[in-house]
C-alpha cells in the first residue's frame, strides 16, 4: 500500500495549488449561502409569529416541497428547523456541483492530459493520484465544514446549540465525501471525463428526483437517495446519526473502490469498455457539424431526457399547490368559488415562475457545456487535425457556438413542455396555452443571451471562462431566495434571471427582451472574432 502510494503528498501540494482559486471561490459561496440563510431566517422569525407561520406554511407546500425537501413534522418550529429543511437538500447539490468535477479533474482529467503519464513515469505510486485527490477532498471538506460551524454559531439561530451546529456542519462534510467518492469510482471506471462527468450528474440528479417524488408522497422511502439519508438526519430535531454514519460508510466503500480499481487497471484505461467505432467513418461526417453531432449526441440526448423527465415530475406536483386555499376553512368562507379558482391560478402560475428560472438554468449549463467543449477540445489537441485541413476557424467556433444554442433551445422546450402539460393533467381547472406561450417568450432570450456570454468568454477570455458558472449561479440564487430572505425587489437584476422574474403571472418586459437579444447577438460575434485571433492549444 504504502508503495503504491509513494509521492502522493507532493501530488497532493500540486492539486491543492492548481485548485486552489477554484475551491476559494467555492468556499465563498458556500459560506455566503449559509451565512445569509441563517441570518435572514432568523431576522423574519424575530419580526414576530405571524411571519414564520407564514414562512412555514409556504416551505410545507407540495411545490415548495418539492423544490427544497419536507419539512420536518414537529409541534413548534424555530429558525433551526426551518433552516435546515430549507438548506439540507440545496447545499448539498451545491457543495456536489464543487467536489463532482474536482475529483474527476484531479485523476480522470490528468490521465486524459497526459499529465499523469509523465507523473508516473518518475518516482510515483500507481495510486498516488486517486489517494492525494481523496485527501484534497477531505482537507477542502474539514475546512468548509469548520467555517460552516464558525458562521452557524456567529448567527446563533433561536432553537439551536451548538451540537446542533457541529452535527449540521458535519453532515454537510459527510455529503462532500459521498458525492465526491461516487465522481472518483466513475473517474476509475470510465476512460474520459466526458462519461465521468456524465454518470456523476446522472446519479446527482437521480437522487435529487427519487428525494422529490418520495418526500411529497412516501417520506419513508425517502431512505432511497443518498440526499435523502441527511434529511432524515432531522438537524435540530432527532439528530439522527445513524443516517450521517451510512453515509460515511458508503463513502469509505466507494474511496476503497475507486482505489482498488486504480491499482489494476492500466493507465488510461477504465473498466466500461467503450464502444469500438467503424473501420472506415461515414463520408457525412467529414463536416464540423455532422461531426460535433456525432461526439455529442449522447450527452444531447441525456440533457433532453433529464429535462423531461425533471419537468414530468415538477408538474406532477402543481395538483396540490393549485389545491392549498380549497382545503383552508378560511379562505373557503371568504372567497366564492370563482375567487377561489382564480386565486389557485395565480398561486400555480408564481410556482410555474420559481421553477422557470431551474429549467432556464438547465439549458444554458446543456448549451453552455457544448460551447466550452471548444477550449477543451483545443486545450487536448484534438483540433490540430482539424486546422490542418480546409474547415476555418470561423467554420470551426461557429459549429460550436450554434449547436451550443441549439442544444439550449430544445432542452429548455422539452422541459418547459413536460412541465406545462404534465401540470395540467393533474390540475383541476388546466392552464390556458397562452401561459405557455409566455413561459416560452420569457425563457427562450435569456438562455440564448446566457449562452452567449459564455460563447464570449470563450472566445475572448478561456481562462476566464469558469467565471461565467460563479455569475449564473449567483443569479439563480438570488432569484431563488429572493423572496424566503426578504431581499429588495429588483436584486435579482444583474443576471438575465432578475428579468424575468414576474412571468408568467406578467408577461416579460419588451425593453429587457430587447437587451437580451441585442446583448445575445453582439457577444456572439464577439466569440467568433475572439477565437480567431487564439493561438492553438491557448
């Protein structure tokens, strides 16, 4: 073993400096989110009982539900419970969205480089990489769960203690280590970061949709996805450890996995077998495009399907959101029935507009994905060849940057279409297509202009690039708690997000679906005109 792993700590200093910007960036968001959630938790629980009520009332709502995990069921609630029904699920896809990439970058991704070729052929264990990638995981995760326990005490939310935050934080450290584990056995087990990167999201976003149909309908099998065992944990509640210590155990298993893998298997190699191709390739294929197609089909096709499927499933839930006021005694003594219809209207549309910000996101990351495939393609030299031969460079970026855009098109249309129609097959009085057509007018602008920016990084700035998530998420965000944490009204408005924020209750403002557009053509062509003045392998 010892052998093995011979100079791991010297790959360990090198990933840790590499990474170190990344993961900075990272931790700063993490602590922003945690920080800000229990500071401005505890500011509306403080301004009196009727405000959390409120809040409560709003977070137990099937589409809330949905979005966030069940609340959990107790007699009195205080910031802490409230707090941790809010934030369990959504740091714990944030904190993956940081481990899931890093774990594959620091092992499949230097093989794939020829990095780790050259490590190897020095003094370097076989497993050196997988080992220093596991210890970077747990070093940057120990620290991220020690500023979450710093920041949790400095709020001192009402009805915690500090074991109470030590055992939230911990958890949160335990949820680093299982999703980053899974990311490095599929990095042992695939033989590019393409597949890798593919089955990690794949599994993320499996758990995160058996946790959202099981917590709205069969909360005891909510013990099906990993998310799910850190919300049966109950922070502030029952404190239940027994859920952290099979996460820790999973974990464990799945490290000593992707570790034993790693000293059997030849260097770049993975153990899916992947598909031999045709002898002679077909004569379509000799243009970019029919050539992109054919590299990107299947991760096209994973993204519509996720998006059907993610949309299937959040507009399963619209039936009990539209349902709320005719089941509240109050509201039925008030309210005639027609008042009561229109009302439930309103409420499924302003859930059809939380969502819409999800479903724009997941386009632009499908669009985004594609477009950026340029700088890697380049960064790995599979483009020389291409130069080489007649295709231009403008040929060559606006292949990409297009089939980017396209692919963001129809990933937002299947999702937005599963969504529509799946709602209303359960809703007792269905939505007019008009308000699909708004969905479509408000959301189709800003994936283009998203898309676009991320087209102009590319082009104008690569290395700069990564920055474009850090913006995205940061309005999604925004967009998100916007309301929960009582943030001004237009705080949203330095992202495409804040834009659109009142459809489909509202139709979009035409002056900003002008900018976007306007904004989506010109760093267009700003992408173009950037990759061609690059060197090669830039």
């Amino acid at each position: 073993m010892r052998h093995s792993n011979r100079n791991a700590g010297y790959l360990l200093r090198a990933n840790l400096k590499q990474n170190l910007k990344f993961s900075l960036i990272w931790l700063v968001i993490l602590i922003m989110m945690i920080a800000s959630g229990a500071g401005k938790l505890e500011a509306a629980f403080a301004g009196g009982a009727s405000g959390s009520k409120e809040i409560v009332k709003m977070l137990r709502a099937p589409g809330m539900a949905a979005m966030f995990g069940a609340m959990p069921k107790v007699d009195t609630y205080n910031t802490a419970i409230v707090f941790a029904g809010v934030m369990v699920v959504f740091m714990i896809i944030l904190q993956a969205l940081w481990v899931m990439p890093l774990m594959i970058r620091n092992t499949r991704g230097q093989e794939e480089s020829g990095l780790l070729e050259m490590v190897r052929a020095r003094n370097v264990g076989r497993t050196a990489a997988i080992t220093a990638a596991s210890l970077e995981l747990l070093i940057d995760s120990a620290i991220m769960g020690i500023l979450y326990f710093v920041s949790l005490a400095a709020v001192n939310m009402g009805g915690t203690d500090l074991y109470g935050d030590f055992l939230f934080s911990l958890g949160m450290v335990i949820a680093n280590l299982l999703f980053g584990t899974i990311a490095l056995l599929f990095a042992q087990l695939t033989n590019n970061t393409r597949t890798a990167n593919m089955l990690s999201y794949m599994v993320l976003t499996a758990a995160y949709l058996v946790r959202l149909v099981t917590d709205i309908q069969h909360q005891n099998l909510t013990w099906l996805s990993p998310i799910g065992w850190f919300e049966k944990a109950n922070f502030y509640t029952d404190n239940n450890v027994w859920a952290l210590g099979l996460a820790l155990l999973v974990s464990i298993l799945l490290a000593a996995s992707a570790t034993m893998i790693a000293r059997n298997r030849d260097l770049g190699a993975g153990i899916i077998a992947e598909r031999t191709g045709r002898a002679k390739a077909d004569g379509w294929l000799r243009s970019i495009p029919a050539l992109l197609w054919r590299t990107e089909r299947g991760l096209f096709a994973g993204w519509l399907i996720g998006a059907v499927v993610f949309g299937g499933v959040m507009g399963s839930v619209l039936g009990g959101v539209g349902d709320i006021l005719k089941t509240n005694p109050l509201y039925r003594k008030i309210l005639d029935v027609g008042q009561i219809n229109a009302a439930n209207q309103t409420m499924v549309l302003s859930f059809l507009g939380m969502y819409l910000g999800i479903f724009v996101a997941l386009a632009v990351t499908a669009g985004v994905q594609v477009a950026f495939r340029l700088k890697r393609d380049d960064n790995l030299g599979y483009l020389s060849v291409i130069h080489a031969e007649k295709p231009t460079r403008t040929t060559i970026s606006v292949s990409y940057y297009c089939f980017g855009l396209l692919a963001g098109v129809f990933v937002l249309s299947a999702g937005l279409l599963a969504l529509f129609f799946t709602g209303n097959t359960v809703l007792s009085h269905p939505l007019p297509l008009k308000y699909l057509g708004r969905l479509f007018a408000a959301s189709v602008p800003p994936v283009i202009s998203f898309i676009a920016l991320g087209i102009a990084l590319v082009g104008l700035w690569p290395r700069l690039s990564s920055l474009f998530w850090l913006y995205m998420g940061a309005g999604l965000i925004v967009q998100i708690f916007r309301g929960l944490f009582d943030l001004p009204k237009h705080a949203g408005n330095f992202t495409p997000f804040g834009w659109i924020a009142n459809v489909p209750v509202e139709n979009v403002d035409h002056t900003w679906l002008i900018v976007m557009v306007v904004s989506a053509i010109v760093l267009f062509i700003l992408g173009i005109a950037g990759y061609r003045r690059q060197d090669l392998s830039l």
